[in-house]
C-alpha cells in the first residue's frame, strides 16, 4: 500500500493519537468522482470525519491537489483523506457507495474490514440489484439511497455540481428506522436531506424512470427532441408504459406524481435529455447496462409481463459489448 493509502490504518488503530473522538461519526465514501465527490465536500464544509476509498490514480490526484469542488454557491479546496485499501480497518459508522455498479463486486471484498454491527451502507446506485448484493455480503447492514445531483468532474478533476440540487433519500429497506446519529451526519448544508419509510417504492420509481430513458435513448440513440422530432412518441410512451408496469407487478406501483415527471421529461418537445446510460455507452465509459437494463428484463419474465422495447434495448447494448470484445481482442 502507498503512503497515501495507509493513513485509514493509523486513524483507526485502538489507542492511536490521531483516532477521532468517539461521538464522531465515522464515515467512508467509495468513489470521489462526481456525486462521492459532492458530497464528500459537503460533509467535510460540515466538519464531518470524512474519508474517501479510491482507485491509486485518484488517490494521488486527491493528496497533491486536495479535493476540488465548485457549485452555484461554492468555489474551494479540501485537504481530504484518501485511501486505496481498508486492510485490518476498525468498523466504520457510515458508507457511501458512490461507485458505479460495474464496479461494485470487487469492492465487497476490499469494504468486509470496515462494516460492523453497527455500520450503515449507503448505496447510491440506480437498479435494485446492487442492494441484493451488498444485502448478501452484510445483511442488515444495508439502508436504501436516493441521490439526485447534476455534477460531473471536470478535466483537472475539479468536482463540479452544475445546478443548485443536490438532494439525499434515504431509508430502511423494511420500514425500519435509520439511526439517528447518520441522519445527524448528512444533514448538512448544501443537502437536501429526507429520511423515508418507503425507501424500496422510490427506489423501483426512480428505477422505472432510468430504465425508461435508457431504452428510449439507446434504441434509438439520440436525444428525446430528435426522437420526437423524428416520430418516436407512440415508442417513448410504451417504453414508459413497460418499465412501470413491471414495477407495479413487484408490488412498487409507480406514484401519479412519478409518471406525471417521467412523462414531462421524455415527451418534451425539443428536449436535450438524454439518458446517463446513453452518455456513458457513446464515451466508452463503463456501461451499467446489465444492473439498469439486464436486471429489470430478467424480473419481467418471471412476474411474466411483456416488454418487447426493454428486450430489444437490452439486445442491442449486450450486441454493443460484446463488438467491443472483439475490438479489443483483434488488438491485442
């Protein structure tokens, strides 16, 4: 391990001087890109005991240039703590899954050292499979999360949120209460902070919707002013049509209010919307595609509720992947 990477060990270890206070809330943030980033910040402006788990390269960038951060009503730098391993770690309070979900089966094994009895994992995944998974490696351990933030990071790695939202959803996945000591901790400034007791509905909506814009805008790969423009509105609307049918058939029927912003977002004349799958799919960047898409279209054939445009969106991203494949084999 680097001496980056070794600073969580010193800070954890029984007796050690640089230990926080026991009141503290300890808390880890897998992933320092955009939304870990954004947060991360937030929660270090509070005065929050904040660490980040990340790959070398960020690492490095985090301990020569700090944590940079820029929003409509914040320009600065944190010093930060960043790591790249949690080996022999004391249990943490709280994690932040702010990874992408390609990512996320190798870092159970890496996050086994710092959960505890007492440990809460946040995951701010888009799907549902990812809380399967991570409810298998620690049951009871795992709350639902919800972020909603438009950010991105920049070319000199700066964090930047583009707009002034940046709202957090969080809840037990049974009803149960979260604790009271991490609603302390992410209630901060600059987050809109909401503790629920239907974490898993929102959850199936929000999934609903992304899977929705994913099939629209991979199927017919351009921006939903295009689709439109080009007669694609009978197709939008059953690809609406099947995401929240399947959803309703799990026992999460879509809210009025859900539909209501799923229609107003894919049927808007002229829009530039386009989905984050599509985004990711067209910079080559790791494609969810089987978490968001894979997943959903495995649970529609075994509630048995049909849906042809999911399949067909589904056919053409594995077709997609697996060309890359080939690319890449033909150059090696």
């Amino acid at each position: 391990m680097n001496a980056t990477g070794s600073g969580l060990i010193d800070w954890l270890r029984p007796g050690n001087s640089l230990k926080e206070p026991r009141h503290m809330t300890r808390t880890l943030i897998i992933g320092a890109g955009a939304t870990g980033g954004a947060l991360g910040a937030r929660l270090i402006s509070a005065g929050q005991d904040v660490t980040f788990l990340v790959r070398e390269r960020r690492a490095a960038q985090l301990a020569a240039d700090g944590l940079r951060f820029r929003a409509p009503d914040v320009d600065g730098m944190h010093t930060v703590r960043a790591v790249t391993a949690l080996d022999h770690a004391d249990p943490l309070d709280l994690v932040i899954v702010a990874v992408k979900a390609p990512a996320l089966a190798a870092i159970i094994p890496t996050l086994a050292p710092a959960i505890g009895p007492q440990t809460c994992v946040v995951p701010l995944l888009n799907g549902m499979a990812h809380i399967d998974l991570l409810e298998r490696a620690f049951p009871g351990r795992v709350l639902g999360g919800i972020v909603k933030i438009v950010a991105t990071l920049d070319e000199d790695a700066t964090v930047v949120q583009m707009t002034p939202l940046c709202s957090l959803t969080i809840g037990g996945l049974l009803g149960d209460a979260v604790p009271d000591n991490i609603s302390r901790t992410l209630d901060v400034d600059g987050i809109a902070l909401e503790v629920v007791d239907d974490i898993a509905s929102r959850l199936w909506e929000k999934w609903a919707f992304i899977a929705a814009a994913g099939v629209i805008t991979c199927l017919f790969r351009g921006t939903i002013g295009d689709i439109l423009a080009a007669g694609g509105e009978a197709q939008i609307l059953q690809a609406i049509a099947e995401c929240e049918q399947i959803a309703e058939a799990a026992g999460h029927p879509v809210s009025a209010a859900g539909h209501a912003q799923s229609l107003g977002l894919l049927t808007e004349s002229g829009s530039a919307f386009t989905s984050s799958l599509y985004r990711d799919l067209r910079h080559g960047d790791p494609v969810e595609a089987e978490h968001i898409i894979g997943d959903l279209a495995i649970r529609a054939a075994a509630l048995q509720v049909s849906a042809p445009l999911l399949n067909a969106a589904l056919l053409q991203l594995r077709t997609h992947h697996q060309a890359l494949i080939g690319a890449m084999a033909a150059a090696s």
